[in-house]
C-alpha cells in the first residue's frame, strides 16, 4: 500500500445544514423545518489546521480497518502515535498506512487485511511517523 499526500486541509470552512431527520433507504425532500443545526466539517473532523492534512490510500491492505483503495484520510501530525493507532508512516522512506503495534521493545507495522504480512521493524531501519489517521472519506460515485 502506498499513499500520496495531497495537503494541509484549510480550516474555516463553510457551514452545511444537518437535518434531523434518519434517512433509511432513500432521500426525503429536506425541508427547512427539519435542519437541526449548521455544522463546519472543520467542527466535525475536529481540524485544527495547520496540524492536519490529507493522504489519499493507494491499496487494499488496510481494508479491514474501513479504508480502501482510492480513500482520503484526514491525518493530525499534531498527536503522539500510540499503539494500536493508523498511521501514516515512512519506512526505510517507503511511505505506508499501516496499524502501529508497540509492546516493549518490538515495533510492528500491522495490515489489516491477512493478504498482507506484518512489517517487523528491524534495528537500522528507520521509522518516521508522519501522523495519526482520525477520519476516513470514501468517495461513492462510480464514474
């Protein structure tokens, strides 16, 4: 799996509307009197810019995590990896998400799909985390 960095994400972005209402299988007309509040997406993915930026996922190995191929993930570089986080990371300057696993002195870099085995990180490799994934946005449009 490999990533490409897209950039920081620009905080103070316009509000949208969140309606109220539970939307099971279709899309209801949203009228006026069912919007409950205006929120920023910078308010929902909790973006305290310039900490924050995106990464688009280049492969499967982490689909089991809910991140596939061709997703955005909103990274903080901002906040201290700890185990069992996603992170986007380079080793050996080879750029990855994968799950951190940290136990006493062992250092792993977990897929999450059993295609793919766990790279061990070995003493003389170098290991940067570049920040911890939060959010993942999956676009839904097929064409």
């Amino acid at each position: 799996m490999s990533v490409t960095i897209i950039g920081p994400v620009a905080a103070g972005g316009d509000k949208l509307p969140l309606y109220s209402f539970h939307v099971p299988a279709g899309f209801p007309s949203p009228a006026a009197d069912h919007i409950e509040k205006h929120i920023s997406l910078d308010e929902l993915f909790d973006i305290r810019a310039p900490h924050v930026y995106l990464v688009k996922i280049d492969g499967d190995s982490m689909q089991g995590a809910g991140i596939y191929h061709g997703d955005l993930v909103i990274v903080d570089r901002s906040l201290y990896a700890e185990h069992g986080d996603i992170v986007i990371a380079a080793l050996n300057t080879e750029p990855l998400c994968k799950r951190l696993h940290m136990r006493e002195n062992e250092v792993i870099l977990m897929s999450e799909n059993p295609k793919y085995p766990a790279r061990h990180v070995m003493e003389g490799d170098e290991l940067v985390i570049w920040g911890v994934v939060k959010y993942s946005v999956r676009d839904h449009d097929k064409t």
